[in-house]
C-alpha cells in the first residue's frame, strides 16, 4: 500500500466535511482509533514510499497494540500513527500549542519523544525505554498534561 493510499484509507468517508457538531466529534475520534489505526499500518508492504520504505513488522504492530491497551489510559488524547521509512511508526498529537511526536523505533522498545511548543519554540526531547511501564506512564501524564488548557 503506498503512502497515498494509507492516507486516503484514512481520511476518506463521512469523517470529513459533512455532519455537525458531536457527530463530527465522535468520528474524528473514531478516525483517531489506535487498534483501527495499527490495522491499517498491518496491511502495509514494504516499498510503499515510491518503491522505498520497510512496513511496520508484525511483531511492532502486535506490540503497540498490547503497550496502547495496557498503558495508554482512555482520557489521554489518542494519536496519529504513522509508518515511518525505517519500519518503524510514529505517533503524532497536536495539544493544545504544542505539536509532539514519538518515534517508534522498528528494532527494539524504545521510542524518541519530542515536543515543541509553538509559540515559544521550546524543545523537550526524551528518550524512553518503552519496554518499563514507568516510561509509559510518564508519556500518559504528559500527554494529559499537555492537553489541559494553559
């Protein structure tokens, strides 16, 4: 699957455009499902970037899904997740004025978090051992954190 059609998988339907108000809220939440979201990058073939680009391997997948399950609280805004060209797959939220990322690295269970305040351009970085729950929950309470109004 190329990169253009996991995004048109992603953003095609009713979850754009029509409806109103809660309706238009509730799907953009269910666009943001992490189980839905992980079953997309499982159906991804190495080569999907222009002939470049390793799929998610099944194993990552299968883990994010158990890490998301056990660790990742239902009040914590769910994120974008994408494929990276590693093989790898990054989770991407917009909270309030800040953009974060986490990088999902392909090989083992550790991820770079980084996030920028936009309207200072403040960085913080982190390395996090993805394997110890501590180090998801801190990403929770950060992510929470950064989601409340300032």
């Amino acid at each position: 699957m190329s990169v253009r059609e996991f995004l048109r998988r992603r953003l095609r339907g009713p979850r754009h455009g029509s409806g109103t108000g809660s309706r238009e809220h509730l799907a953009f939440l269910d666009h943001l499902d992490i189980p839905a979201q992980l079953d997309d990058l499982r159906g991804m073939e190495d080569g999907w970037l222009d002939g470049e680009g390793s799929a998610p391997s099944p194993g990552l997948v299968d883990w994010l899904l158990e890490s998301f399950a056990h660790h990742y609280p239902e009040e914590a805004r769910p994120p974008h997740l994408y494929p990276t060209v590693e093989g790898g797959v990054q989770a991407e939220w917009t909270l309030g004025n800040h953009e974060v990322s986490l990088r999902f690295h392909p090989d083992d269970r550790t991820g770079e978090w980084h996030n920028l305040a936009l309207d200072s351009d403040e960085e913080e970085t982190r390395e996090l051992d993805l394997a110890r729950g501590q180090d998801w929950e801190w990403l929770a309470a950060r992510v929470v954190a950064l989601s409340q109004p300032a």
